[in-house]
C-alpha cells in the first residue's frame, strides 16, 4: 500500500512510467492485432479479386458513373420536395412522441422512478440502435408503402436522440427556479411550465434542428425499401442501370443538404 | 360610464409606453410570429401534399402492438445462436473496426486541411477538403454502400469501403471543428522557430486535440457500428444480408431475434464506449 504522505522515489517514478508505457504498449498491441486480423478476414479472405479484375477495370466501372443525366432533372423536383418533407414532418413527429419520453427519462422530474425511468431508457435505446432502413421496413409492414411509413420511420429514428439529448439537458437546468415555483405553492405541472420549461427550451430547439438536418439526409435514402423520396428515384436509375442518372440523383442529395445546412446553421443562429 | 382610458392625453399614444415587460418589441414580435405561421403553414401543406392520414397515427399504436405480440414474439433465439450468424456478427464488427480505423486516419488529414485556421492553403486546400467532408457527410451509408458493391462487386470489401467514406465525412468535420478552436499561441512560436506546415500540426496542433480526437473516434466507431448492421442490405456483408433474408421471407420471428441481437450489441458497444470515454477525460 502507497501511502499519500510519502514521498514518491525517482525508482518509483520510473517504475509508473515503464509500467505506463507497457500498458500503452499492450493496448496498441492489441488493436494492431485486431486490425490484421480484421484485414485478413475482411480484405483478403471475403473478397472476390478475380470480379473486381485489375485497376482499370475498377476506373472502368467509376467511369460509367461519370456525366449527368439531364433529362433526369425535370423529374426529381418532386420527388426531392417530397424527400424535404418526410424530414420535417418526421422530426416533427418524433419530438411530438419524445415529449413523454423526455419527462419519464429526466431523473429529477421523473413521475415514479423505479418504473419510469428504465421504461424511458429502454425505450431511448431501443429507438437509436435500430438502423431507419430497419425502421422504414418494420413500418412499411405496417401501414404500407409510402411516405407515411418514412415519416414514422424518421420519428421513431429520431426521437431517441432528441429525448435523449433533451433528458440530460433537463436534468442540468438550475434549481433554484423550481425551488422558486414550489415555494410559492406550485403545482408540478407550473413547476415544469413555468421553471423547467423556460430553461431548456432553446437547448431542445437547437436538438430538434441538429436532428433534422441529420434526418433529411436519412430520408434521401427510405426509398430504398419503398418509403418514397428521392431513395426510391435512386434505386430506379440503379436497376436500370442508368448511372449517369445515379449521378444526378446524387449531386441532388446532396443540393438538399447543402439546403438544410444552410438553414440549419442560420436558424440556430437566430435562436442563441 | 366613463371610460377612464379617454382621460388620456393624445400625446400619449404612438409612443414607445409599455405597461408590461415582454423580452421581444414591437417589430421582433412581428417577425416572431410570421416565421412561427410561415412553419405552421409548411407543415400543414407538406402534411396534405403527402397524403398523411393523421387520424391513423393514433389508432396506428394498437395495430402496430398487435403485429408486434402477435407475428414478432417471440423471437427465434434459436437462429441466431447458429454459428453461421454468430460469424456474420464477427464480420459486421471487424468490417465497422477496419472502415472507422481507415475513416480516422484520412479524417485526421482531413480536419487538418479543413481547419480554416491551420490549413496549409486557405485559398486553395481549405474549400476543397470543405467539400469532400461535406460530400462524404452527406451521402448515406447506403448508398456509398450501393455504389461500392456495384463497382467491387458483393463482399465484405465494399462494406469496409462504405464505412470508411462515412467515418470520413463524420470525424472531419467534427476534429476540423475541434482544431477550429485550438489555442494558437503554440502554433505561432513553432511557426516562428520557422516550422513547416507538418511540423505545426504535429508538434503544434496535434498534442492540443489528442484527447478530443480520442473522443470523437471512440463516437465514430460508434455510429459505424450501428451503420455496418445494414450495409448488408445492399450486399456488403455482414449481419445485414440475414436481416433482409428474412424481413423479405416475412420470417418475422427470426427478424425480432436478429434485431434483438442488434440491440444487444449496440448496448454492448455503447456501454464499453462509454467506459473508454470517461477513462480518456480522467486520463487527461
């Protein structure tokens, strides 16, 4: 046993550091280890190198994709607003959904925690570890094709997120409001509306519209399994083997987020 | 009955007297309230432009409980305790280790050309490495993940592939903000003992974002993880191509044992990142 008081010796300053430096060392072992064998499994093993051929047949098929399919264009309009809105309307869901899930999953205002909170919790994790794609495919089971099924896949994606990042954000809030409001005989709905509320409202805002920026991207790709948008234009020109116009759809993506960013950036601007 | 507001003087009125405090004034409120219709309006269009039944959003919670009691338990454990999936899973978890690994060391690259502050041309490097994090940022796993398999062919390759475009877009921005907002003072005394740009950002900006860039890449991992459970969607290996198998043959028993299987290891991921992240703050 070290003892505070004792002053260490330079043969135990050197003696922390080698052992320092071995752990260091150990660590850094290991994860070259995991990444050979991760290379050899992955890169060497699963790869099919007759298929990908040489490194001109490789530029051949990047070539294919090069060019824009203009005609394409006229067409995407629609499906890009549609893409534009599966966002919004989702973000806009999931944070009508979340609101419970953030007042179950704050510590401090928590109903009754033995219950609650794990519930909330539980639910939080549920909602961020399932992939959108998998979402959209649950949902797309459920209601059926659409853009209703993406909008609910965009919400359940995201509101996790959001009353996740929000819970944490009620739970640093300053007490002395709520302390405020209970003293003067406060219910605890007036507490939350009138202490809590005021505090973490613009911190909420700022989430819901990180969210949506990351959501408009998600939305570009629910056409996949048939959720509408701009994913399913995408997965068109791709079966069709059109790739000028996979070109196009893309640098139409990324328009929309360009959009989005901009947006986004100005709006949380305004909002601090 | 006299109203006491006519007493008044004249003078009064049209002038800047508020009686109650408010944090916004007269033109701000405007503005206010005609963006917060303006939204309204949007959402309102967009909600009839799409066809949204609104009314079976709520009656749309029994159904979807239905479905999941009746077709989703209970979950085929069975099928995924099967060595072939539990190989697959091995695959999944190398392929997000080996895309965020890549991913990271380009990133670090990448944030340092990106950093409008350390970036080695501002004219020049700066916006185009702006536009690669933007372009890699923007563009779903999925899709980098279609257009990999299309080139590569199907495969775990294309898969690490995708992932490693992904983590670059995401880790960019995220270190070229964190170098953003470094002190600059060591990098001006190394530029004045006459550093090159590379020895700036090794001895200069570097040691400054090591911790916060252990941060981010313990995220990264993370995310990837979560994104390389689907890449298989599309053929690029890993547990994604049993999901699709069976969310295609409506074999929903063996689907909620596979996305039970996702949960438990994203919990399992999160929970050792979150470990690891808290003993690399304590460690600095």
């Amino acid at each position: 046993m070290q003892d505070q008081a004792t002053p260490l010796t330079l043969d135990d300053v050197v003696r922390l550091r080698r052992r320092k430096k071995g752990v260091q060392f150990g660590i850094f072992a290991v994860l070259i280890g995991l990444v050979l064998w991760s290379v050899q499994a992955t890169v060497i093993d699963d790869t099919d190198w007759q298929r990908i051929g040489t490194l001109a047949d490789i530029g051949e098929s990047v070539a294919h994709f090069i060019g824009v399919d203009f005609a394409l264009i006229p067409s995407l309009l629609g499906p890009t607003i549609e893409t534009f809105m599966i966002a919004c309307i989702g973000t806009l869901l999931g944070l009508v959904f979340c609101v419970p899930m953030i007042w179950f999953g704050a510590l401090n205002v928590t109903p009754f925690k033995p219950v609650t909170y794990p519930i909330a919790r539980v639910a939080m994790t549920l909602s961020r570890s399932i992939h959108e794609i998998v979402w959209a495919l649950i949902f797309v089971s459920a209601v059926g094709l659409g853009a209703f099924a993406g909008i609910l896949a965009i919400a359940a994606r995201s509101l996790g997120f959001i009353a996740k990042m929000s819970a944490e954000a009620i739970e640093n809030i300053d007490h002395k409001p709520v302390e405020a409001i209970r003293a003067m005989g406060g219910s605890n709905l007036q507490v939350m509306i009138y202490a809590i509320l005021p505090q973490v409202l613009p911190v909420i805002l700022g989430i819901v519209i990180f969210e949506w920026e990351i959501n408009i991207r998600r939305s570009s790709v629910l056409g996949l399994v048939g959720a509408g948008g701009l994913g399913l234009v995408f997965f068109r020109q791709m079966n069709t083997f059109n790739y000028p116009g996979v070109t196009t759809v893309i640098i139409a993506i990324l328009m929309l987020i360009l959009i989005g960013e901009v947006v986004s950036h100005y709006s949380r601007k305004a909002l601090i | 009955m006299t109203m006491p507001e006519k007493a008044r003087p004249d003078t009064l009125r049209g002038d800047d007297v508020h009686r109650e405090w408010s944090r916004f004034k007269y033109p701000q409120t405007l503005i206010n309230y005609g963006v917060l219709f303006g939204i309204l309006l949007f959402f309102s269009y967009s909600i009839h432009y799409l066809n949204i039944p609104l009314e079976r959003i709520l009656g749309m919670f029994g159904r979807l409980g239905d479905v999941l009691a009746n077709r989703y338990y209970p979950p085929d454990l069975d099928y995924i305790a099967d060595t072939d999936y539990l190989d697959s899973v091995i695959e999944t978890v190398q392929m997000a280790y080996l895309g965020t690994l890549f991913g990271l060391t380009l990133a670090i690259f990448l944030g340092w050309f990106a950093a409008y502050n350390v970036s080695p041309s501002r004219k020049y490097i700066y916006p185009v490495a702006r536009l690669v994090a933007m372009g890699c940022r923007s563009v779903h796993e999925m899709i980098w993940a279609i257009l990999f398999v299309t080139i590569l062919g199907f495969g775990l390759l294309p898969g690490v592939l995708a992932l490693t475009m992904f983590s670059i877009g995401f880790a960019g921005k995220l270190f070229a903000e964190e170098v953003e907002s470094i002190d600059m003072g060591e990098v001006e005394a190394i530029r004045a003992m006459g550093g090159t740009n590379l020895q700036v950002f090794v001895f200069g900006v570097f040691p400054q974002v090591r911790v916060a860039f252990t941060g981010i890449a313990i995220y990264t991992w993370d995310v990837a993880f979560r994104a390389a459970t689907v890449v298989g969607f599309v053929g690029a290996g890993g547990m994604g191509w049993y999901l699709k198998r069976n969310i295609m043959q409506i074999e929903t028993e063996r689907t909620a044992a596979i996305l039970l299987s996702i949960v438990v290891l994203v919990v399992i991921s999160e929970l050792i990142s979150a470990w690891a992240r808290s003993r690399v703050s304590k460690a600095q």
